[in-house]
C-alpha cells in the first residue's frame, strides 16, 4: 500500500476545505506539501482526485468514492488507538454502537448503566446517527451494531426487533387539539409542523403518511433534536409529532400537552441491526445481548 493516514487526513481536509490553501493552513502544513500528498495519491490509484480551478478545488467522481472510504478508515484508525490505549489502562472490551436518537434518549440510559454495573471493564462507544447512516456505519464496520428504525432490507444486514415506542402529537395548552383524547394525523396536515432530522426515519414516515393521504405536510421548521421541537412548539411555531418516551420531560417542563395519534404507525418498531452472517466479538456479544435481554 503506498500510501498513509496522513495522505488520508490531508486528503480529507482539501475536499472539506474546497481549497489545497485553506486545507494547508487548517492542517498546519504547507500548501507545495499538501499538493504533492494529493498529487501521489493520484497517481497511486492512476485516477484524478481533484478538479483543479482558479476558486478552488472540487472533487471528482474517484474523489468522491475516495473520500467515503478515507473517512471511515480514518475514523476506523482513530477508534483503535482508542482502543488500545483503553487496553494498555486495563479495560479488556471495546463496542462500538451507532443508535438513532429515540433509542438514545429512551432506552439506553438504564440499559447502559446496568451493563457498565456488571462489565466494567468493558468501555461502549456510543454515537447518534440517522438510521440510514448507522446500517451504512454496521455495514462497512465502522459500527460493531446499532439501533436503528424501520428501514427498507438491506444487503448484508440483519435486524432483530428491538424495542416499540409511540409517536404522541405535541401541542400548547391553548392548542383546539390540546384536549383531544385522540387524534387521527389526517386531521394534522393543514397544519404548521415542527420536524427533525431531513431524511430521518421519523422524518420518512411522516411523509409517507401524508402521501397517502394524498396530502403534502407544511414543515414551517425543522430542528435536530426533539428537547428543540418542543421548544419550537412551545414558542407557537406549530405542532410537531415525537415519541413519547424521548420527550415526557421536555413536555412536562414546558406545559406541553401530548395526544395519541390514533394511526397504527405511530406505534413503532426499533430493532437492533447487525452484519449478516458475521458474529460479533465478544464484547460486543455481551452488550448485544445485555440489550436483547432488557424489559
């Protein structure tokens, strides 16, 4: 292999940076070094990386592929001396889990906490991705499994049903749907929502749903977790749709009324996802496990 992590890193810093100076500059190296780095990468792999203009730098098509692999080979590279370093203080188990926030916030806490009560010298690198992204992330092993929700089936991957949670209407207290006992999502499309995360499972069933209903959802705003829909929601700005068990504290302390959702999705699936066919270490066993096991 004629090429290192560094080629790599600097490699990932010009299409980051859009320019070979900027990239140069962030790196703390300079710019004729850099050059050179992706010029010998080019001619490694005997494919042009970069097109070269007088604002900058874009990547071309090899460019792009190289930099979906050089990513998680860095991250990869970064995870083990990580990992070893945990070894040579003692610890004698490394997992790494990539889970969607819902799984985060309402499930993990405890479980995590019971795990590091009976393997404590097992260490859990847990990370939030979208569920698309975490079955890339198992898929080419930059995750040893992960928690995701519903996906389309994907090569090379399993999934075992993990946990349910309820996706719950959050409205103010002045809100006309507020005392509802129920609420049914066609009588919500009209209306102003709060979202998270574009192209999020979440997100991806809701506009499945209103499709439909032949209907199209007003997404006024759209945020990255769901203690910030709430409080958009909380503002006025619009309703959102979450799950229950993520949001009960943000709900509590904002004055938020939450009301089920009638619709049969709104009872979802959250499963645990693995390579197919690949066991896991044994560390990871544990935990996987550990979480298979939890009530």
């Amino acid at each position: 292999m004629r090429f290192d992590l560094r080629d790599l890193e600097l490699f990932v810093a010009v299409a980051e940076a859009g320019s070979i100076a900027r990239a140069a500059e962030r790196s703390h190296t300079v710019a004729s070094a850099v050059s050179k780095r992706i010029s010998d990468l080019e001619e490694t792999f005997g494919s042009s990386l970069l097109a070269r203009g007088a604002k900058g730098v874009e990547l071309t098509a090899a460019g792009h592929a190289l930099l979906v692999r050089a990513r998680a080979m860095l991250n990869q590279a970064r995870q083990l001396d990580d990992e070893m370093r945990r070894h040579a203080s003692g610890t004698r188990g490394y997992v790494r889990v990539f889970a969607n926030i819902s799984a985060i916030v309402e499930f993990l806490p405890a479980a995590l906490a019971s795990f590091a009560t009976k393997h404590p010298d097992v260490h859990v690198h847990l990370e939030e991705h979208l569920s698309s992204a975490i079955a890339v992330a198992v898929a080419d092993n930059s995750a040893d499994f992960g928690i995701v929700g519903e996906l389309p089936v994907i090569d090379g991957l399993e999934t075992i049903p993990f946990r349910h949670d309820e996706l719950v209407l959050v409205t103010r207290p002045d809100h006309p749907l507020s005392t509802r006992d129920v609420v049914s999502f066609a009588e919500l499309t009209d209306l102003s929502f709060i979202g998270v995360h574009a192209g999020s499972s979440l997100y991806n069933l809701l506009t499945r749903a209103a499709a439909n209903l032949d209907a199209t959802i007003n997404w006024r705003i759209q945020v990255t977790s769901f203690d910030a829909a709430c409080a958009m929601v909380a503002a006025g700005l619009g309703i959102s749709i979450v799950p229950r068990g993520a949001t009960t504290a943000y709900v509590r302390s904002l004055s938020l009324h939450a009301v089920p959702l009638s619709d049969g999705w709104a009872q979802r699936q959250l499963f645990l996802c693995t390579r197919a066919g690949i066991p896991l270490h044994s560390a990871a066993r544990l935990l996987f496990e550990h979480l298979r096991g939890q009530v």
